[in-house]
C-alpha cells in the first residue's frame, strides 16, 4: 500500500470510530496533506515535494501507516498515534511483510 517500496509498513489495530480517526489523523503532528480518499501524509519540511516522511489512513483493522524513512518525524508522528489510540482502548501495532 507504500507509494513506493521503500517504506516500512504497519498495522496499528485498534477498534476506532470514524469520528475518533479522523480526529487523530487530523491532530497528528507535522500533518501538511489530506486527499479525499483519506490519505493523511506528514512531513517535517512543510513542502509538499516529494516524499512524505510518514503515511496514515483508516483501515478496516484500525489505522494503516507506512513510514517512509525512519526520520524524527515519523517516529513522532507513530508515537502520537499509539498514544492517542491507547488512550481509547487496546492497540496492538504489526508490522507488514
């Protein structure tokens, strides 16, 4: 689901309203970019050229992000995510094959 093949991707199970996804997509740190198919992207430059540090969007299982450079940002971006989901129950983050 990366653009590209060069990011890490996960899993972050955790049962979530809409409301509550889209509050956390939105609040995240270092958003700069949303599409309309939910795509959330996150950069610490603030240009949107070129690749973004980190990638988020809703999934079925919970949250699906895929970080594309192991960069201070998309750690940040991780941490926030876990810690807001935490905070409304179980999660549990996989990563993908």
């Amino acid at each position: 689901m990366c653009l590209v093949e060069m990011g890490y991707e996960y899993r972050i199970i955790c049962v979530l309203t809409t409301e509550q996804a889209a509050a956390i997509l939105g609040t995240a740190p270092h958003l700069d970019y949303r599409d309309e198919l939910g795509r959330h992207e996150y950069r610490g430059s603030g240009s949107l050229t070129g690749m973004p540090d980190a990638e988020l969007q809703r999934a079925e299982y919970g949250l699906y992000f895929c970080d594309y450079g192991r960069s201070h940002t998309s750690l940040t971006v991780l941490g926030y995510v876990l810690s807001r989901c935490a905070d409304l129950g179980p999660v549990t983050l996989q990563a993908l094959e």
